[in-house]
C-alpha cells in the first residue's frame, strides 16, 4: 500500500543487512566505522555505471546492539521496519535521520525517479556540491546537480555549472555527517528552500531511475572530507612544473599569425624575466575556417608543429593541446566516424546531432571500446608523438538531454555525462601512461563527476570578469576543494568580459598565487589577450606577484604530496580545521595546507583586510608573532606580494633563488617555532615527473624540533633515497640559535 511499506530483514551479517518489501530492496554495507552504504532497489541495480567509485569493500563488523540497532563507531544506527527509515545518533543525540513517515520514493508516492528525504535542522550548515557559486553554506537553497558549459556565469547565482557533484558535508547542533549519492543521472537537491505544511523540516535529493545508492560520512568536516576523497578515489598527483606560472590565452592561437605570436610570447617572458613552465594550447590551433576540428592541425598557423612544442620545451614550457570530444559535421573525418559507428547515436542508428561550438556535431560515444581506442591513437597520434606530455580535456560536458540519445548499448547517453567526461580523461589518460610510461601524466578536464579527480587535475571553467565574480569564484574553489577536487584553479583576470583593471588584474594573481593552478587565460570581448605584461606600467608589481608564486613552489608540491597521500586539500575554509566559532562562514581568508593562512582583497578599492587568527594556534607575520584568537588589520597593496600568516610549530619549504626566466630551484627549510615544548613537521620533494617516489627514490624528512628559551634544537632524518641539499634556518621574527642535528 502506497505510503505505508512494511519491511522484513532477509539477511544479515556483521558487514552488512539487508531489509525487503513487496519487491523493494534495501541494503546497510558497513564499510568502517566512519561511512555506510545505503541502496534501495525496486527492480535491480543502478545499470549505468558512474566510475565514483573505484571500489568499496564492507569489512567492518558493526555491533547490533539490539533488534534493528546497530552500532559503528560512535554513531549508533536504527532501522524503522516501517517504511525503511533510519535514523543516526550520537552519544544519545538524534544527528539525523529520515523524513517521517516516508523517505523514499517505493511506489511512486513523490512521481517518477529516486528520492531522498531527510531531516533539517534550523541554523544547519551545508558545504559542498562541486562548483557550486554564491555563498560556501547552502542552506536554505537548492540545485540542479548537471553538467554545463555557461561561459560568462555569474559566480554567485548561476547553476549549474560545470561538475557532477552530489556530495554535501552537514553540520548541526549535535555534529557533522556527510552525504554522496553516486548517480550519472540529474539531480536536484534542496536543503531547505521547499517547505510542506504535511512534513517535519526535510531536505531532499531526487534523480531519474529507480535505484538509489548512496553513502553516510561520520566524523569532523575533515575526517568526512577525506573520507570522502579516500571512497572515491584519490587525486592524480600533478607533476611540479605545473605549478609555476602556466600560461594561457584564446587569442593568440584565434589570429592568423599563431605560431609567431606563440614564439614572441617566449621573447616576451625573457624580456620581462619571467618563468612559465607550461602554456595551455587553445582550440585555435584545430581551425578550419572558423571551425574547431579536433585532432586537426591547421598548418597555415603551424606549419610544422613538431619545431612548435621543440622549441617551446627548449626554453622549458610544455605545451597542454586543448582536446574536445565533439566532431562537427564539417570535420575532416566526421564521415569516416559516422560509418564506424563511433557517434552518440539516434535510435535508427545515425549519429545524434547536438549544437557545438560554431555549428552541428556529434559526440564521440567513449562507452564503444573502438571509439575509446581511436580517441587513444588519435591523442598519440596528433599530439604525443610530437613531444606532447599533456592534455586539456575541454567542452566535454556532454550537453545531451534528449532522451532518444543513445549509446552503443542503447543506453541513454543524456543519462551518462559525467560518465561520458570521465572516460574521455580516461582514454586520454591511457594513451599518455602508455606513451611515457615512466611520467606521471597531466591534464586539465573543465567537467566531470568527481571520479575525473583520479585522472586530472581542474578549474572553475568560462568565468567573468569582475570584482563580483572574483569574490564568488574564490568560494568556487574553496567550495570545490571542500568536494574533494583538491587541484583546481581559476582563469585568472577573469575569462570572459572586458580586459580586467590594472586594480582587478593584480588582485586576481594575487589570489592565484595560493591556489594549485596558477593560469592566465582570456577570450576578452575587443580580442585582446590578457597577459602579465598587458599593463607596461604593473609589469614591476606583477613580477613581485609571480617571484612570490614560484617561491611558493616547494611548498606547493609538498601540500600536493599530502593531499594524495593524506587526503587532504591544498585549500580550504580556515573552519575545516578549527572549531572556532568567531570564523564565518563566508571570508576572503583561507589555508593553503596546514601552514599558510592567507586573506587576499577581493573587492576593488580596498588596500587593508581584518584577518581573525583561529584561536587553537599561533601566528607569524613577516617578523611579528601574533597570539590566536585575535582579529590583525594587514595592510595588502596591489603593487606587493601578498602577505600572510605562518602558524607557529611549521618549517616552510621555500625557493629562495633569485627569480627569473629559467631561473634554478634553491630550497630552503624556514622554521617557524613555537614559545615553548616541542613539535614535529615532514617534508618530501623527487624528481617532480615520475612516480619514482613510491620506490624510495625521494627525500623525505621527519623534522623534530625542540623550543627552548634560548635556542631552538632541529633534528631530521631523511628515510628516502634521494640526496638533498639542507638548508635550514630561523624565522626573522625569532632570536634564538638554531641548533641543527641529523638523526
């Protein structure tokens, strides 16, 4: 009977039971003690595969504590029989629970698809979703969770945008939990913003299809972070030339003379004295007429691509193709395509046509192994074998909402986008391994559900340029980072609009410089480019800008380092780390790994900020030591790098060689001590290309360090295999002797 479903446990296990009803499933995988899995059937398994989940593997033994109550770590578990509902607790306090009476969608009480409904508390804070724009809480709001491409967005208020991202962070009166729902299809979610007289206070989740599987997340926000990011998967390791300046633009591969314009950006970088290590090769290198013809190489501006990227890396800059999965009909091989039957298809079998950039064109079907191959050859083919390390997987969206879209095994495509992105990366992923097998592989993807992670690296895609959308798209980021994309980063300058200020410029690289990608990148309205060097008479203060970046460096890479290994994210809201409530929620403050707290200006006009110290730690500013929980007025001017906070009880790797076009790395190891007792820290650097590293073949320093009133004692071992200049020295603002002993 509709609304009222009685449930029977069928089987059970310490791993896991399972509950039925009248031809509904419903299934509890314990996998440890901080997540669950939770499915509802009503006629099989999800058919459309998602790749979110690499694997899961239930062996914890959770304790049933009495009929239908079981116990995992210390959130103890209870299952209403009566319409399936479960509720969670915590040292005795309801955390959350489902919607009475009904959560679930068993016979189509709430209309065709899945759903979802829990509880929602009044004051609730919610993070996550991918790119999602506006403020970092979601509460009170809803979202279409879908693949999009909305060149010039508004950062606050337009959705969706690019990622597949149905995963949220919860945090409430009692404690934290978290929630993903591994789907390909659309979804919406609403955390407050619906309200029915007939229902307690509920948020919501519903998608197309009819079985639901979803995961429970227990802990703090970081612990359900890296929960999150280890269920999953964990983040492609970039390689360290893709953190210095890597460079960027639409128009110079638009205009005629491309390949000359490219060889004075080289003149240009010398002239100013600038290191760049990579430029990201925009689609105008594919032209025909004004077309984008994939896998194309238009000769008449770039007559002999192999001399194009030798060049390019003689002077130390990779270059990263841009690569979209659509072929026009104008395409050179669309035929040829069409006859193999590579397309997303019609249900008569001929390719489905869908709008792509200046005209109609199909989409490779990445799910037909054949067509998977070709992508393969192609990206050896055309780019690889020319000395390309790299790939930019760009518009892959997958825009298909048609129903009769098809896939090769008849699937409908409009319900496997981010599936069709993932597989995109992943062909283009394995035809770079298999190229270089000895390189750790790079590339950029604009879309994806939060599988893509595991093979590229991403940004906050076509953004505006504005002060606004400056402000917003840095909760983009933060926000994406709180979903698990730790490597993500922005077209700084803004993308699409006007040339950016001299003001929005500098504060936009300014912003840039802390976050894991560090990209210029433009389509400005008067075909102008944005690039370093656009005001002659900044050039002074952006070269302060990008000596801070590539001083940065060595920390960058080691916050890569423990972001793949740890889990844990390059950036994040100060609050992921510390329960301080005078942090808000919404703040141009943020961390960059455990070290760095940073607050740059993201409104025009203004020269000073209020930075508020979490009050668990203690903080160095240049040569001024500040006590935690007290709010700082720093002075940041546009013309300077940026300042920022040290948290005491940190050695800081930095480059401290003199700046410059090809300029050679000098690490040094700054310790930053605490008043009193004792701390200790780790570093790791390699070869920066390889995975050598999981060999041994890597520096790898445990770092103990012993505060003392007159002296601070550093003793290290390095258990890697890897020599390594130390060099060690002591914070300006500190006075005591540095003491420095090897293990």
């Amino acid at each position: 009977m509709k609304f009222q479903h009685s449930f029977t446990k069928t089987f059970s296990s310490p791993s896991g039971v399972t509950y039925e009803s009248e031809g509904v499933l419903t299934r509890l995988d314990f996998l440890n003690k901080n997540c669950l899995r939770v499915t509802v059937s009503r006629g099989g398994e999800n058919e459309y595969k998602t790749y979110n989940v690499p694997f899961f593997y239930a062996d914890y033994s959770a304790e049933e504590t009495e009929e239908n109550t079981y116990k995992i770590g210390d959130i103890t578990v209870t299952v209403d029989t009566e319409n399936f509902l479960l509720s969670y607790f915590k040292d005795g306090k309801k955390l959350f629970s489902d919607r009475k009476p009904l959560a679930y969608n068993f016979e189509n009480e709430f209309g065709n698809g899945v759903f979802h409904y829990l509880s929602r508390e009044k004051g609730e804070r919610i993070f996550g979703l991918g790119d999602k724009g506006g403020s970092m809480n979601k509460n009170g709001q809803s979202f279409k969770i879908e693949t999009t491409d909305p060149m010039g967005y508004d950062a606050e208020t337009s959705d969706p945008l690019y990622k597949h991202v149905p995963f949220y962070i919860c945090e409430n009166s009692v404690g934290c939990y978290g929630v993903f729902y591994d789907t390909a299809d659309t979804a919406y979610m609403d955390f407050g913003r619906e309200h029915n007289n007939y229902y307690e206070p509920y948020k919501y989740f519903r998608a197309e299809g009819d079985a639901l599987c979803y995961y429970v997340f227990f802990g703090t926000k970081k612990e359900i972070l890296q929960s999150f990011s280890r269920l999953t998967g964990k983040n492609a390791f970039p390689p360290k030339w893709s953190f210095d300046y890597n460079a960027s633009t639409m128009a110079y591969t638009d205009r005629e003379n491309a390949y000359e314009e490219m060889l004075s950006f080289i003149e240009k970088l010398k002239e100013c004295d600038l290191s760049c290590t990579a430029f990201y090769l925009s689609s105008g290198y594919t032209s025909i007429g004004n077309q984008r013809c994939v896998f194309n190489w238009n000769y008449d501006k770039f007559p002999d691509p192999e001399e194009f990227v030798r060049v390019f890396k003689e002077n130390g800059i990779e270059i990263i193709p841009n690569i979209k999965p659509a072929f026009l009909q104008s395409h050179p091989m669309f035929n040829e395509l069409k006859e193999k039957g590579f397309f997303i298809k019609n249900p008569d079998g001929t390719p489905f046509l869908t709008q792509f950039w200046d005209g109609l064109g199909s989409y490779l079907d990445f799910t037909n192994p054949a067509a998977f191959d070709f992508w393969k050859e192609q990206v050896t083919d055309k780019l690889l074998n020319l000395g390309i390390v790299s790939t930019w997987n760009d518009n892959n969206e997958f825009d298909i909402k048609d129903a009769d879209a098809l896939t090769v095994e008849n699937k409908s495509a409009h319900r496997l986008r981010p599936t069709l992105t993932y597989l995109m990366n992943k062909a283009s992923f394995e035809a770079q391994t298999e190229k270089y097998p000895s390189l750790r592989p790079f590339l950029s993807t604009r879309s994806g559900g939060i599988g893509v992670k595991r093979l590229a690296q991403t940004w906050s895609g076509d953004n505006y340029t504005s002060f606004h959308d400056l402000k917003f798209c840095h909760n983009i980021g933060l926000t994406m980072s709180m979903s698990g994309f730790y490597f993500y980063g922005h077209d700084l300058g803004g993308f699409s609009g006007e040339m950016p200020s001299r003001e929005l410029l500098l504060r936009w690289l300014q912003l840039g410089v802390f976050e894991p990608r560090f990209t210029i990148h433009s389509w400005n309205a008067d075909g102008s480019a944005t690039m370093p060097w656009s005001y002659p008479d900044i050039l002074p203060s952006v070269r302060k800008i990008f000596a801070q970046r590539k001083r940065l460096i060595p920390y960058l890479y080691n916050c890569a380092y423990e972001a793949v290994e740890k889990d844990l994210p390059l950036n994040a809201p100060v609050y992921l780390y510390y329960d301080d409530e005078k942090l808000p929620v919404d703040s141009p403050a943020f961390m960059l790994g455990r070290k760095i707290l940073v607050s740059c200006i993201l409104d025009g006009g203004k020269t000073e900020q209020e930075v508020y110290l979490p009050e668990k730690d203690n903080w160095y500013l240049g040569n001024a030591f500040y006590k935690g929980g007290q709010t700082v007025n720093v002075k940041i001017p546009t013309d300077e790098a940026t300042p920022f906070f040290v948290k005491a009880g940190s050695v800081l790797p930095t480059d401290e060689a003199e700046y410059g076009f090809k300029s050679k790395e000098k690490t040094v190891l700054t310790v930053y001590p605490v008043e009193s007792g004792t701390f200790e820290d780790e570093f790791f650097s390699d070869d920066g290309l390889t995975n050598e590293y999981k060999n041994g073949n890597c520096v790898k320093l445990k770092i103990k360090v012993n505060c003392l009133s007159d002296s601070v004692e550093l003793t290290y071992k390095n258990s890697g295999k890897m020599p390594f200049e130390l060099c060690f020295k002591l914070c300006d603002g500190d006075k005591r002797n540095l003491i420095i002993k090897k293990d």
